[in-house]
C-alpha cells in the first residue's frame, strides 16, 4: 500500500502514491452516502485555517473501495490514507520533479560534503503550519528524531542509514548517512510534523496510539473533515508558501462501494474525477462533459504469496516453497487476464521494476533463462518431481507428508472479482485447490498487516512512479515486514546487495546490482507480476489545467493543482 489502491494511487512520495490499485467493478447498487454540504473551514482544535469562500468551488475527486487506515503519518500504509490525508497535508525536505530529478520542498537549497555523506539543508523561511504556527528547522529535526530514535516500522527502512541528524540553526538542519548513498531520496522523503503537536510522544508506542483526528502539515491543503467511509474534506491553502490551488477551494473525496455507481456519478456531474474501468473507457469516451485519459500508470497487479516465515502466520506453509510458487506461475494464463479481464489494456510485464524505472528494468521473455511461460504441463511436472503428487485420486495434489496442496486466496471483490475466478481456474488445472476469501479493501488491509496473515495468496498491486529504484526494491526488504511489506519475505542476501545497491554511486555497477536483485525476486517469486498497469481517469471536461508529472503519466498529482481550474 500499501497501498490499493485504486492503487491510485498516487504516485510514491507525492500525491498519488500506492497502493493497491482496482479495477473492474461489481453491479451492486452503490453503498456511498451523501456528501455534505460545503462550509467554511472547521474550528479545529487550534486550527487558524484559511476561510473558504462563502460559496467554494469544490473539486470532488471519486474514490473506491479503500478507505484510509489511519490520518497518523506515522502510521499509514494503505495508499488511501496517502491519497486522502499524509500527500496532500504534509510535505517532506525533497521529492521529484516531473523529470525524475531531485526537488526542493521544505529544503529551500542543500549542500553536500565532499565525502557525499552529510547533506546540510537550508529550510524555508515564511512556511506556516496549517494552525498558524510558524514551521522551522526544529520541526524537521524533531520529525527526523521520532523517525530514528523510535525506529518507526514504516521509514525505518530508509532512516537506518542515517548515522547523526543535527539542528544547525532555526533555518538549518542536517543528516550524516553511514556511506554516501545513491538513493538518497529515500531519506529526504520523510513527511515534516509540526513539533509543538508530536513532540509530546516519548516512544513509538505512543505515537502509534496517537489519532491525529486533526492532522495539521503545511502542505497546498488543510483538513477540514472526514466521515469514515462517505467523505473526507480538505481546504485548499490559500497561504501556501509555494504556487497555492487558485482554481477550487476545497477538495473532497468521495468514497463509493462500486465502480459503476462512481462513474455514474461522474456522468450525472456528482464528482469531478474518478479512476475507470476498461468496460467503462468507451462510455467515458462517448459521454457529453466527461473527459477520458489514458497513462502509464508505472505500477502492476500482482498475485502475492504469504511468505512469513513467523510462527505468528496464520498461512499455510506448504506455500512457504518457492517450487509451487514457480508451478502456480507456470499456470496462469497471463494473455487471457489482460484479454479478457483487462479488455486489452494493459501491459506484459514480469519484473518488479517496470518499464519506467528505465535501466533498472530487466525483460523477462523467452529470451531471459528464468523466464517460466504459460505452461501448465511444466507446473505439473515441476510439482511431479518434487513429490507433490495426487496420490489418492481426489484431483488434489499432497506433499510427501500428505498434506493436501489446498490454499486459501483472498480477493477484493469490487476490483478483482473476474480475475480471481481466471487465476482460481487456473491453479486448479494443476491439481492446487484454492478457497477465494472475498473481501473489501480495508478486510485486505486487516487479514495481512493486523490478523496475524491469515491467507495464502492475495491479489493485490502497486502504483510506484518512477523514482528511484529503491522504493520499488525495498518492498521486498526484512526489514521492512511489518511496515510496507505485503509479503513479508525475507532473503538475506536479497537484503545485502540492497543494501550494496543503495550506496553504489557508479551508475554501471549499481544497474547490474539492481538486476541481480529483480532476478531473485522473480526466482523466489514472492510475487507474481501478473500485468503492468495503464492507467484510466475520466474528469469533468469543465475542468482544465491539467498537468502530468512525467511522460504519459497521469493528471492527479501535486503539479497539477494549482494549475487546474474551472473553464
């Protein structure tokens, strides 16, 4: 997230980042509620937010399923909680600009030492958090602290490099990594908290007690309301430091059950923007005031494995050998999920690096020797050979100890209903029985990350962007089991050339490390790439202004909102 995600996601680090991403729809009757009616800004608890206008120009942004797990920046995974609350209130020191490069954000300059090892950040004078208070070099320490010192699950993978931290001056800060890193990113992403609110938390325990039910960052909006399920309101922040949102003054998400209800809506002129489903792009396409737009959305939809060797895991573990993982993969016909769940419209793709990561990305074809294609005839043998065998005729395959070769697989059945039944049908072919476990994106969240992993396999997917590789790599990381890892595999070795990776700063040696990396995935199969995302939005056509982030990428991000406006 995770992530889900319709996955928008979001692009890592900015606004859309993810998820887990969905797709095609159910036809049930929607269960969304009303949006409420607009107002002025709330009287928050020492909130000094900009008034809205007495009549606000509202941008009504169409979510499905997901809800956010958490308004706690400390605390989100799900992509949702990114989407709705931490990407668009709070901001970090840097990002990336549209062409991958590194960009200021609360990091007005930087210098680097000669040894590449401390960066000394120049922060923003002016800045002011949403509750009026003024933000400074001691908020950005005491953020960078919290995240070292407490060691919280979901940065400590990207702040253990960092060896000292120091507050310069007001305007000054600080970080010294343990070796000069090729990702830095990945440190300077950490979302800035104000200080007079978090530095109250002595230890990780209480700051994941904390409920932040009125987030305040600095970001182009600020909290209004919410209501779990229905709504979430956000203020654009006239008083931004940067290029303010001019073109709406409040940006409200609207959550709906059912993708054919969130489209109607956008047709009927409810909301302004939504995700759309291949079975919905001519329609889009075809409707009067209703703008469609297609993008590479540089994430994939996987079929995950439950690869928690704890004894805490509540999954089989039978399924803990890669050698079914591999035969699972053998089965699946990857051309008909595109074909016929995708409509077509999607991308071939097997390597946890898409496409967009450039260099980093490796083809697995029939020309890559660890390349498994469609073959169910190869699955069985490989099962065969390695003793997973049907040995009392039931068409259900046991292990050497007799234990049947039955799995449970948990679906979201709103955005993936008919690609389950596709996989379903599949793995069975080879002699795996599998149980669907239907669920709705926030259960998903809950059977992995908080129920002790209680599934086998799941669908589920990401939205990456193109930063830099590193995010990507380190879902797969040990570290990172209990934060953004929905695997929870475990290489040590996988964890050593990442760690190799991120401080080799020749770029030759670096790629080759990389696809040493996307190798052993691919090998282990954690995961199973089953297809690349393009990505489908549909707006109101009254709105215009839109940006993407980078080539044929999206329109909903941070560059686009102060652009956008009504014609």
């Amino acid at each position: 997230m995770k992530k889900w995600i319709s996955l928008i996601l979001v692009v890592c680090m900015m606004a859309l980042a993810f998820a887990a991403c969905g797709q095609p729809a159910g036809t049930t009757e929607p269960e969304t509620s009303t949006a409420p009616e607009t107002s002025t800004a709330p009287e928050a608890s020492g909130s000094e937010a900009p008034e809205a206008n007495a009549d606000p120009i509202v941008f009504r942004y169409g979510n499905m399923g997901t809800w956010a797990d958490t308004k706690n920046p400390y605390l989100s995974v799900v992509s949702a909680g990114n989407l709705m609350f931490k990407d668009n209130i709070y901001e970090s020191l840097c990002t990336k600009d549209p062409n991958n490069e590194l960009m200021g954000v609360l990091a007005e300059s930087w210098e680097v030492s000669p040894d590449g090892c401390t960066w000394t950040f120049k922060i923003r004078e002016g800045v002011k958090w949403h509750d009026g208070e003024t933000m400074d070099a001691n908020d950005v320490y005491n953020s960078y602290r919290m995240a070292v010192e407490y060691e919280i699950p979901i940065t400590w993978a990207n702040m253990k490099w960092i060896k000292d931290y120091q507050l310069i001056d007001d305007y000054h800060f600080s970080i010294t990594t343990e070796q000069p890193k090729a990702d830095i990113i990945v440190c300077l992403g950490l979302m800035i908290t104000p200080e007079h609110i978090w530095n109250q938390f002595q230890n990780y325990e209480e700051i994941a007690a904390f409920e932040n039910a009125n987030p305040v960052g600095t970001g182009m909006f600020y909290y209004i309301d919410d209501k779990v399920d229905e709504y979430v309101r956000l203020g654009a922040n006239k008083d931004y430091w940067g290029t303010p949102v001019t073109g709406f003054d409040e940006l409200m998400f609207v959550n709906f059950s059912d993708n054919d209800a969130m489209f109607q809506a956008l047709q009927a002129g409810d909301i302004d923007y939504c995700t759309i489903t291949t079975t919905q792009l001519e329609a889009a396409e075809n409707s009067e005031g209703v703008t469609a737009h297609r993008f590479n959305q540089s994430g994939w939809r996987e079929i995950g494995f439950n690869c928690w060797q704890d004894p805490a895991s509540k999954g089989n573990p039978l399924i803990l050998d890669k050698v079914i993982r591999q035969a699972i993969d053998y089965s699946i016909d990857y051309q008909k999920i595109i074909d016929y769940y995708k409509g077509g419209i999607a991308l071939t793709e097997k390597c946890l690096l898409p496409a967009t990561h450039g260099k980093y990305h490796v083809t697995f074809d029939e020309n890559h020797p660890l390349y498994r294609p469609y073959d169910p005839e190869a699955g069985k043998a490989l099962l065969e050979a390695n003793g997973y065998k049907d040995t009392d005729g039931d068409g259900i395959r046991e292990s050497a100890a007799g234990e049947p070769l039955a799995f449970r697989m948990a679906v979201i059945e709103e955005n993936a209903r008919e690609m389950g039944l596709l996989v379903e049908s599949d793995i069975e072919k080879i002699g795996i029985d599998i149980e669907i476990i239907w669920v709705d994106g926030a259960r998903m969240n809950e059977i992995i990350y908080d129920q002790g992993f209680d599934t086998d396999i799941y669908i589920w997917g990401w939205d990456l962007g193109p930063d830099d590789p590193s995010y990507t790599l380190s879902i797969m990381i040990t570290d990172n089991i209990g934060g953004r890892s929905d695997c929870n595999y475990s290489n040590p070795y996988y964890d050593e050339l990442y760690e190799k990776q991120a401080t080799t700063l020749d770029e030759e040696e670096r790629v080759k490390i990389v696809h040493e990396m996307v190798e052993i995935i691919y090998e282990d199969v954690p995961y199973i790439i089953a297809y690349g995302d393009i990505g489908l939005e549909a707006y109101a056509s009254g709105w215009t202004g839109w940006q993407t982030q980078w080539e044929d990428s999206g329109y909903w991000h941070r560059f686009s909102w102060p652009t956008m406006k009504l014609a």
